[in-house]
C-alpha cells in the first residue's frame, strides 16, 4: 500500500471477536499502527504512547486501531494490563498484515526473519491513505505526538 490508496474494507477481528471494517470510521481520520508484538518494550510504549494522548488524537478526530499477529486473548491481556482504549485487531494469519505491506523480511538479533514491520497508516475519513511512517521514522515514546504534528 502507498499514499493515495485506498485501504482495504476489511480488517479484521478485534480482541473481542468483533468485525473491524474501514467503514465504521467513515468521516473520521484513522491511525491503523502495526506493531510486532504485546508487552514488548517497544510496543507498549508505543501503545501508551497512544493511550495518553488518545483523548487529544479524538479531539484532533482520529479514531486508533492497533494490529498485529498476536491472539485475541493475548489483546485482551494486553489492554486489560496498559487500560488501552482502543481495539487491537489479532491478525494471526497476517492477512491485513500482508495486505498493506507490514509483513516482511526484518533483522532480529542478527539474523533474517519474517515478521511484522512497526508501520503506521494515517487514513483520511474517505479511507485513503495519506501518510505512511514504517521502522526507525517511529518513535515508540513519542508515536502520538508524531501524529498530532502537522508537516
């Protein structure tokens, strides 16, 4: 996926079994951010990140969707654990992940390895992407003010 697509309709389950579709944020900005795993340093700052300043990324009208291949109940977990307000989307057979290219080859401790590439989509409220931020542009700490920034 790049800019100016448009992200797919489907896309997924979240961590209560609930169908997620594009359309349910119709007229809302969507930041759709894939992070490799739960309860690692770098994805719950990530996640916190989000969380504490959810209310001003609402207020700034983006919605928020975390995706990545862990379980449903390992999500659960997860935001149960860190007081997430927002659903995480358990993509266990990297369909979505496949889909908007954050599944792919990445070093980990030296070796190469098939896996998920922290990336975030900004969606327009049409369901357009219009930014992209992927691997070292992420500031795990600070993802949430990237977002609020404006270019």
């Amino acid at each position: 996926m790049k800019i100016g697509d448009k992200a797919p309709e489907i896309l997924g389950k979240d961590e209560q079994g609930r169908d997620i579709l594009l359309s349910d944020y119709k007229g809302r900005k969507l930041v759709l951010y894939f992070y490799p795993k739960d309860n690692t340093s770098g994805c719950t700052s990530e996640a916190c990140s989000l969380r504490d300043y959810y209310e001003q990324l609402q207020g700034a009208g983006y919605a928020v969707v975390g995706v990545s291949k862990d379980s449903a109940a390992s999500h659960q977990k997860f935001k149960e654990k860190h007081q997430l307000p927002f659903p995480l989307i358990a993509d266990v057979d990297h369909t979505l992940l496949e889909a908007m290219g954050a599944w792919g080859m990445k070093s980990m401790y030296g070796k190469k390895v098939m896996g998920t590439i922290r990336t975030t989509f900004i969606i327009n409220e049409e369901g357009v992407i219009e930014k992209i931020l992927s691997g070292k542009q992420i500031k795990t700490k600070e993802h949430a003010l990237q977002i609020l920034q404006k270019d």
